[in-house]
C-alpha cells in the first residue's frame, strides 16, 4: 500500500483543490464566485479500495492476471486507470460458464470492488482456488453482519436502496445464503408505505408479489414473512429517507400489534454510511449560499452521487456530470437526467454577461483532479486568465 501510494497520489489528488479547502473552499475572482462544499470526493472506503488495486498489481507483476468483479467503484475515470493497469474487468457475477472460459485458476488474482459481491459470486472464485483482493468497505460489511443477524434469528430484512445495485445484491445474498432468510428491498417511500399496508391489514398478496418483482427473496410470502422484519439499507442512501421508511415501518407494526408488543415484530440499527452523510449535510449547509447553480460530479451509476443531485434540483439549477468535457461551451452542458437515466443538453447555462457563483460537489467515487479540471474548464468558459485565479486562489 505504501510503495503505491505515490502512485495513486500522482493519478488523483489536485493541489488546486487542496489550496481551495485550506482557504474555506470559496475562491472570487473578476466576476466568477466558486463555493466547494465543505465535504466532498474521495471517501476512505473508495481509497483503500483504490489503493488496494494498485497494490493488487505491485505484489502481482504482470504476466499474472488479475480480474476485477464489474468496476471498483462508479467513476468511469478511476476504472479506466484500473484497467490501465493491465487489470481485466469482467461480470460483477459471473457464471460457471464464464468462469470456465475465462480458465480461471490458483494462479489467477480477483478483485472484490468496494461495493462487495454475492456470496455464490465469491463461493464460486474460492472453488477455483483463486488469490482474492477484498476491497469490500467496512460501512458494506456493518450491513451485511446486521442482515445476517435477522436471518438466524427468523426476521425478515427489510432493505431500503436500489434491488438492482450492486451493493444491495450483495447484502441481499447475505440475508439468504446462511439459512433460511429472507428479504424484501423497498426503494422510494410510496414502496415503503404499500409495505406498511401490507402489514396493517393483509391484502392481495399476488398483486403484491407482482409490485416488488425481482426486489425479494425466493419463496418470500408478505403473508408470513411481514410479521417480524428488521430494516437495513444500501449505504448510499439519503439518510433522512431511510430513516422515513423505519419510522413509517415501526409505526405500521405498533398500529398492527401494539406499541409494547412491536418491539418483537421490528429491529433496526444504524447502518447508514458516514462518509456519505458527511457529504450530504455538507451539501445542506452550502445549499444555504446564494448561488446561481450546482455542478455535481461523478459517475452516472454512483448512487451516492445521484442522491447529492437530487438534492441540489429541489433548490436551483443543478447539472450532474461525469468530467468537466460535459461543459462543452457557455451555450451548451451535456448533464444527466436521473428522471429519464439519459445524458441531457441544456442550453445557455452559464451567464456571461454578469457576475455568477457557481456550487461544486462530489460524489465518494469522484477524484479531486475531475474537481480541479471542472474549476478550470469554468475559468476558461468565463474567458478568465487560469493563471490568475489560480494565484487569486
């Protein structure tokens, strides 16, 4: 980890960026006003898993092959460098079929990315008697004991996030691969409401079976499996939002039991990401500075990303972009638009012809040199000297 670490330093870090944060992240200049949030980028889960890669291919020199389950994070520019490094991506659960084709060995290496993987994806590697790199992050793991918890104890999970994200895949496996668990993933909170109708008062189960097709465990039954339910969540989450669906979900079982008699029908603990917290209220606070728009940047599959969007369009105009080639011109930004999962064009989006303050934040998966590049690709917009608002900065 040590001998990479210059390596991975000269790769992502921004010595702009850094002068900005040790000056409070506000920099003005001949019109031009940059806010960064306080918290931003590169969280310690993302860095190790990014430092452990690189390691991976210091303490395997090529010609070992090293494969990595899908990417090591969602942030297109980190798994282009990743792979740079000679490191092969293939399915983040791959099958027998592929494993076999791909003649995967005892003298082959793995990388497990940040999000974790399925318990039958790493059962199948460590057939194989495969060298594995964990770089599963700790917050991940803290889910996965409490799901495993529920499981032994009978409890259904039930799990707020995405039943298509790799991370929530994971944790989902874990509630069944130890017993006989089960699972329900809810996303939004109307989902969380029909649940909690569900357990108030029954309902059509074959409707509901249909609602949450592909979000529940093999053989799940609302009408056994709702009785007695633990919450847990992807750990990429709002907060507020997954502290919503357990109050709500609570407050359903005390309505259908009793308040004394709930507590045996629902458990819940904290399993909501720091760092991922960090960078929401920090995003709150410098939701409270006038501004004229919010870039927010990252990769278009990162969930922690979205949800900092998300956030910004309830306030102002808010442009989410994966690098600073999105913004291509004063008249043209190519952002995206969670609502249609496509890649948008808005027109005159940046002022010209008075002064303008513009937010910046990043998801955890974002690297400060994408930060710094979406610095300087607004000076050059605005027609300034990057000289000088480097040294005004």
């Amino acid at each position: 980890m040590e001998a990479v670490g210059a390596q991975v330093v000269a790769h992502y870090r921004s010595e702009l960026v850094e002068r900005l944060r040790a000056r409070g992240g506000t920099v003005s200049f001949a019109g031009l006003t940059i806010h960064l949030a306080k918290e931003f980028g590169f969280c310690y889960g993302v860095e190790r898993a990014i430092d452990l890669a690189y390691a991976a291919r210091k303490v395997f020199p090529e010609p070992k092959r090293i494969f990595l389950l899908g990417e090591i994070i969602h942030n297109p520019e980190v798994n282009d460098q990743i792979r740079n490094l000679g490191i092969v991506s293939v399915s983040p659960k791959p099958d027998e079929a592929e494993l076999e084709a791909l003649t995967l060995g005892p003298d082959d290496v793995v990388i497990i990315p940040a999000f974790g993987t399925e318990v039958g994806t790493r059962r199948r590697i460590e057939a194989r008697g495969c060298v594995t790199v964990d770089t599963t992050c700790g917050d991940v793991m803290s889910v996965w004991k409490r799901v495993r918890g529920y499981s032994k104890d009978g409890v259904t999970s039930i799990i707020h996030g995405k039943a298509r994200h790799e991370e929530t895949k994971a944790t989902t496996s874990q509630a069944t691969a130890y017993g006989s668990g089960h699972y329900l993933v809810v996303f939004t909170l109307e989902e969380a409401d029909a649940v909690c109708r569900y357990i108030e008062h029954g309902g059509d189960r074959a409707a509901f079976l249909e609602r949450f097709k592909g979000a529940y465990s093999a053989g799940f039954d609302p009408d056994l499996h709702l009785v007695s339910v633990g919450v847990a969540n992807q750990t990429t989450m709002l907060r507020g939002e997954t502290e919503e669906v357990q109050r709500r979900i609570r407050s359903a079982m005390e309505r259908r039991y009793g308040k004394e008699a709930s507590d045996g029908h629902f458990r819940v603990f904290d399993t909501i990401c720091g760092a991922t917290q960090d960078r929401q209220d920090a995003l709150s606070k410098l939701l409270h500075t006038p501004m004229d728009l919010l870039i927010v940047v990252g990769g278009y599959n990162s969930s922690n990303t979205s949800h900092l969007a998300e956030m910004g369009e309830k306030v102002l105009p808010t442009y989410f972009i994966k690098n600073a080639a999105k913004m291509s011109s004063v008249r043209k930004i190519r952002h995206w638009n969670q609502h249609t999962s496509q890649e948008v064009e808005t027109s005159d989006w940046l002022p010209v012809d008075r002064p303008v303050t513009v937010g910046i934040t990043a998801g955890a998966s974002c690297p400060n040199n994408l930060i710094e590049d979406t610095i300087r690709k607004l000076v050059e917009l605005r027609g300034l000297s990057l000289s000088e608002f480097m040294a005004s900065a």
